[in-house]
C-alpha cells in the first residue's frame, strides 16, 4: 500500500483540528500527541465544518460546533445526536516530521 505526505506534523497543533485538502476534499485531521487522527471534515447532520469545533483530547472526541454533536476521532461514530450517521475516517500516521496517509 502507498502513502502520500498530507502536512507536516509541526502544522498540527496539539489537540486542535486543521482542516486539510486531500484529493480535493476537506479532512479535519487532529495532532493527540504522539497520535494523528483523521476524519472526513464534514459533519453528517449538515454542511458545517468539524474542524471548527473543539476536541477533547482524553476521550479523543470532537464535537460539532453546530449543533453539538460528539463524533469519535477512532472510528466517526456520531456518539450524541442530533447527527446519527458517522464520518468517513482515514488512515494516517506520522512518519519523522511528516504526517502521511494511506492511499484508499
Ligand atoms: S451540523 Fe453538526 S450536529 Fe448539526
């Protein structure tokens, strides 16, 4: 499987999501660490960002800014309403001072 470098790991602030293009579609990707998680940036209740709203770090959640809904950086489970469907999650890790992603 190949790999493509998406940023690199000093554009990602500790535990605050960045929205990043990948293939044209925005990805809310989270720096927890020595962990980088990413999700589609897109909340499945409506059009708004996920990127714009805050992560709990320790339950490695973020949560709509909307409507407040609790998404699981893991695995996109909508974990509170009012969204009920999950978001596309993508494989990615840090490689040195890169953050790279798996090709789908
Ligand atoms: S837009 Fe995200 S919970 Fe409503």
């Amino acid at each position: 499987m190949s790999s493509s470098r998406i940023c690199g790991l000093t554009d990602l602030p500790d535990g605050i999501a960045r929205q990043i293009e990948v293939d044209g579609a925005p990805v809310a990707l989270v720096r927890i660490g020595d962990s980088v998680l990413a999700v589609a940036d897109t909340c499945s209740h409506a059009e708004v960002s996920l990127s714009d709203g805050e992560v709990d770090a320790e339950d490695r959640t973020i949560e709509c800014w909307k409507h407040g809904s609790l998404f699981s950086l893991e695995t996109g489970e909508a974990l509170t309403l009012p969204a009920t469907q999950p978001v596309e999650v993508f494989a990615v890790r840090i490689d040195g001072d890169d953050v790279v992603m798996e090709e789908r």
